[in-house]
C-alpha cells in the first residue's frame, strides 16, 4: 500500500487538506498526517517516498499515483526553499506527525529536558544567557536574564506564562509550532520551570487558533508523566489583540480585563498572581530543548549576527509568490527574501512595501531591502523585527489607507488604560482623513462667538501632517505599552516614504 | 433544563475563583450565544465578584456578546496580509450576499497570512478566496 503524507495544519486544512486524503484513502493508499513544511504556495502537499507533488487537489491523485503529475516538485528535503533554511526551531517540520511521542524521541525529543534535569538549574540558566536568545515575541528582551531574575525573585510560588496570543498579522510561526511539534513547547516550558523553580505553567492561546487549541490539549495529555511535577493548563483568549502585551495577558489569565499594567513591577518579580513569573513567546520557549541539547549552545550562540544570535523562524505572508516559514540566522536581507526566496509578488506586480514586524511595524520602502535582519540594525532604521513576520505588498496598495488602518486597528483593540493610545488613535485616524482632503476650514463650534480663542483660519494639509508628526510622537513616547507605542511606526514610515499616498508632494 | 441550571452545571465544572472567569464565560457563550446580564449576576454570586466587574470582562473581550444573535457568522480577516492580497476588493460582494441574514465579523488574523484572503465559519477555515467563492461561502450559511 502506498504511504501518502499529508499535512493536518490548519493552513492545509483551508486549503482542501481533508479533502484531498480522503481521496488518497479511497484510492487505497494509507494517509499519515503530519506537520506541514512551511512551503504555504505548494499546500495542499502531498509526500509519497520523499518526492512532493503541489498544491494538490482531489483531482490530481491519479496523475501522482502513475508518476505523471505536472505538479510534481522532486525531493521535498532538497528543494531549495528548505534546503537553504536552518531549522532549529522548525527542523520537525513536515517530518513528524505532531501527537506521536514515538516520532518526537526519535528525532531528539527531550534530551534537552533529560540533560537540564541532569546538570541543574544554575547550569541551565547559564546556557540559556550563553546561547545569546533573545525574545521572539517582539521586545527582544534576553531569556537568560529573564529567567535568572525569575529565579533568584523570593517566594514559593512561581509560574511559567506561554504567551501564545500571536496576533500580528502577517505572522503564523506560533501557529505552525503549536500544531506542527507542540511537544518542543511543552519540553521548553519544563525546561523553563525547571531552571526557575516553577511548578505551573499556562499557555495563553487566541481563540482564533481551535486547531492549535485541540493539539495542545491532546500533547499536555500525552505527556503529562514526563513533564511531572510541572503541570501546564491551556487557556484561551476571547479575542483582544491587547492580550499579547504581556501584563494584559496576565490580567486576563487572572479573570480580568485585560488591560495593561504599569512596569515596574517587572512580571518577573510581580506576575502572575503576584508571584514572579517567566513570560515567554511561544518560540522562545521552543528555541530552549536544542539549547539545552548538548553543545546546543555553543550551537546557537555561533548563528546570527552582533548581539542577534541563533536563528529566526521568519514568516514570508501577504503578496508574495513562495509565501510561508523560513528559518535562517539573523543577518539575511529583504532583497534576498523578498526577490530570491520569495520569488516577488504572488500578483506579478512590483513590490512597493513591506511591512516588517505585524501591524505595529514600520513599512519598509524598497530602498531598505538591504539592512540585515538584526534587531539593532531595525532600530537604527526606525523598524523593529517584532515576530519576525513580513507582509509583501505590491503597488496597488494605497499606503494613507493602510496608515489610516493602523489608527483604526490601535483604537478598536486599545484596552483603554493610558490616553495616548486610546484617545490618539481616534485623533489619529482624524487627521489623516484632513490631510487626505486637503486641510480643513474652521467647524461650526470653532466659528461660535463664545470660542474666542478658536483659530478661525483654515489649516493647511502641511500643518495636519505636523499635527501627525506630533501626536504620532507623544503616542510613541507616552503610551503604556506596545500597541499605542508602536501605532506611529507604520504610521510615520507610511508618511516618510509614499507623501504622494497622502496627496503631498516630495518632502 | 432552565438557564440558571445550565450555568450552574457550568460553574460546577470550574473552580471557584476569578481566574477560571474567562472559561466560564467561553462556555456560557458557546452554551447560549450571549451572555446577558442574568447570566452575569448568577456567575458573579458564584465567583463572588461584583457584576460590574464580571460585566467589565464581558465587555472587554470581543468574543462575548451581551445579545442573542441568531444570524450565522462569518468571519473574514481584514488585517494587512488580507488587505495586500486584496481581501478589500471582495468585501462589496460579500456584504451584498450577506445582507441581514448572515453577519459578517471582521477577524484581526487567522494566521494563515501567505494564503489570504481568509475567511473563518465556525472552527472552518477557508483560504484563497476569489470573489466567487467568498459570496457562495456566504449563502451557504
């Protein structure tokens, strides 16, 4: 009987996953589910002795059953959109069916956990801050200074915090792991626990993702002797993009609104609870089990470039020709995964802008396709690299919409907490729509004789954009978190590089 | 079984203490569709909280609505990745096939971001939508 694997990720079950092994099963072939590659353009993909045939369709099994499919596209390992990656992260990927523990210890499965266990704490949070891994959620922020302060913090109870809220648009690595290899999660977690002195964690997961829900679910089963005494609940979010900033999640962990909290006190000496608490992006977490593997952290430290090591799952989405998961060392350029990997815009059309990073990221403009992945050379460019997820947009795309979007999105998902982000959202999204006709006369309350101080004058487009430029400044320096802080970023990226988009001329 | 039976089976499932708030409520909304202010009053004794507080929470979270909504929904991706692969020019028609009968969610990201335009209903999810197949999608519901 022919072995026919395919993948079971949410993103090749929208793309007629199911369907098309059910046609391979009444064909008589026996169908393996597995996690997917991350070659998104090719999903459906259809894995017969190593060979690929995609993107596949119920129609196209007895052309690939006889060997005469157009679709086929030779050795999966060898093609060189996976040949060129380093997987570390993400190296199960498309091997392994995600629920077999048998799959996972044969491909390494928690020798990270064995050995962590074996050398101690004090050791694994030496080779946590040695590998030089940073957070992958956004802020970047070194693990093995998190973890040390979480450990040396006073109080019997401490709590390791998956933030699994991947919200941003334009990324889906926490997804693909989740459901792809949720045991490599679960084994960072305890390796996390362990280093820390942590009895419970949680795994904060989007109700966006009921694939990735129902997997972990059925992995924490699955494991739950071999993670004991650490126990892990799965909790789900209810739909608040804010839930990805850290101290709203854990508001909302702790049956709250989830508003943000002010730091200090850091969530590592004050989290959940109360209690000093890890929290950690999902790929994080799953970067610790090589780490901790021996040699691993020697391993990552030597990837990557300055002070960005290891390597980055890195999220080819929006109008791109080879769109999906590409993990490689820091350091790799835009043009190189734009044009040479991602093979340019699924449209055909030229690429105008790339937003780097999730909706809070800034729009990059072709001429900056050269600056290396790094989180340093981001900032310097006025970018950040977030969750590593790029969103290809080709020339129709109308950059004072998208920055008009960027306001509307901050104001309907603002938890309302700090007045920057809240209120200027709101203001913000005004001022665009002023520039974008052309200024604006004095309105009716301005005109009446008790506002004696109102100006009566007409503003001109040029003093609405400063009027941009500013808020968009107080709300980068004065919001409480992320989301109104970053709002500016495709906002003011948007402004610099398309003013003709705004109706300006070249400034 | 009346409502106040079914919360109370519903309650009996989870600890009793704020933290277990949000299950609770994810199951009164998948139980019922809404969460109304009966149902509040009832899970707030519960956790002894005050309504206004479990209303806040209620409030809060898109996923929860305070009114019945029989129509069914469908759940389309409007963020950025959507956008750049033109999920906007295929908004007309969607909204034109639902009308009143089906109501249409924006969705900030369904993580299917090299695939779009996306669209959700229920646990389903479809990806590469034309216009087409949006507006079936649509009137199948």
């Amino acid at each position: 009987m022919t072995a026919v694997r395919i993948s079971d990720d949410a993103l090749a079950l929208a793309c007629g996953a199911d369907a098309l092994a059910a046609a391979f099963e009444a064909a008589g072939c026996a169908v393996e589910r597995v996690s997917s590659w991350g070659m998104h353009w090719l999903e459906p993909l259809v894995e017969i002795d190593g060979m690929g045939f995609g993107p596949a369709t119920p129609e196209d099994v007895d052309a690939i059953l006889s060997g005469k499919s157009a679709k086929a596209i030779g050795p999966i390992a060898a093609h060189p959109f996976i040949a060129g990656q380093q997987r570390l992260t993400f190296a199960r990927a498309g091997r392994t069916r995600a629920l077999s523990l048998e799959d996972y210890e044969r491909t390494g499965g928690w020798a990270g956990l064995e050995r962590a266990r074996r050398i101690g704490p004090e050791h694994v949070l030496d080779e946590v801050a040695r590998s030089g891994l940073r957070g992958r959620g956004g802020a970047g922020f070194p693990a093995g200074v998190k973890w040390r302060t979480v450990a040396q913090a006073p109080g019997a109870r401490k709590f390791i915090v998956c933030n699994a809220d991947e919200g941003d648009s334009g990324t889906f690595a926490d997804r693909m792991l989740m459901e792809g290899d949720p045991l490599q999660l679960i084994e960072g977690m305890a390796i996390a626990a362990h280093a820390v002195g942590a009895a419970q964690g949680y795994i904060y997961i989007r109700s966006e993702y009921p694939h990735a829900i129902r997997k972990l679910r059925d992995a924490l089963k699955l494991c739950a002797d071999i993670i004991a005494p650490f126990t892990i609940d799965v909790r789900v979010g209810a739909g608040a993009y804010v839930c990805g900033e850290e101290t709203s999640l854990l508001n909302s962990l702790e049956g709250k609104r989830g508003e943000v909290r002010a730091k200090p006190p850091l969530p590592a000496l004050q989290g959940l609870f109360g209690c000093p608490t890890v929290v950690n992006n999902v790929l994080t977490l799953a970067a610790v089990p090589h780490i901790l593997a021996e040699g691993g952290a020697q391993d990552y430290e030597a990837r990557g470039t300055g002070r960005s090591k290891g390597t980055m799952p890195i999220q080819l989405a929006g109008n791109i020709r080879h769109g999906g998961l590409y993990e490689t060392s820091f350091g790799i350029t835009l043009n190189q995964l734009i044009f040479e990997i991602g093979g340019g815009t699924a449209s055909g059309r030229p690429v105008k802008a790339v937003q780097v990073g999730g909706p809070l990221g800034a729009y990059l403009h072709p001429g900056q396709f050269d600056i290396p992945f790094d989180y340093e050379a981001y900032a310097a460019a006025d970018a950040l690299i977030g969750h590593g997820g790029i969103t290809v947009f080709d020339d129709t795309a109308d950059m004072a919409a998208l920055a008009r979007f960027a306001m509307e999105f901050c104001a309907a998902e603002s938890c309302g907490k700090c007045t920057p982000c809240r209120i200027g959202s709101v203001r913000g999204q005004e001022i665009i729509d002023r520039i974008l006709s052309g200024g604006r006369q004095a309105d009716a309350v301005e005109l009446l004789p008790q506002m004696h101080n109102a100006r009566l004058a007409q503003r001109s487009q040029a003093e609405e954009v400063q009027l941009l430029e500013e808020l968009c400044a107080v709300m980068k320096d004065a919001s409480l978190c992320a989301l109104g802080g970053f709002t500016p970023y495709p906002v003011v990226s948007a402004l610099r590089h398309w003013p003709a988009d705004f109706g300006l001329g070249a400034r | 079984m009346t409502t106040e039976a079914v919360i109370a089976e519903i309650l009996a499932a989870h600890p009793r203490e704020q933290s277990a708030l949000l299950p609770i409520l994810h199951d009164v909304q998948a139980e019922f569709g809404y969460v109304d202010a009966a149902a509040e009053r009832i899970i707030a004794d519960a956790l002894n909280l005050s309504r206004a507080e479990v209303h806040g929470v209620v409030s809060f979270y898109h996923d929860f609505r305070s009114a019945p909504d029989p129509r069914p929904v469908v759940q389309i991706c409007q963020a950025e990745s959507c956008k750049a692969r033109g999920i906007d020019t295929l908004m007309q028609a969607a909204r034109d096939a639902a009308g009143e009968r089906v109501r249409l969610a924006p969705v900030y990201c369904l993580g299917l971001c090299s695939v779009g335009p996306n669209a959700r209903v229920r646990d389903q999810l479809h990806a590469r939508l034309d216009e087409a197949q949006l507006v079936s999608l649509v009137k199948a519901q």
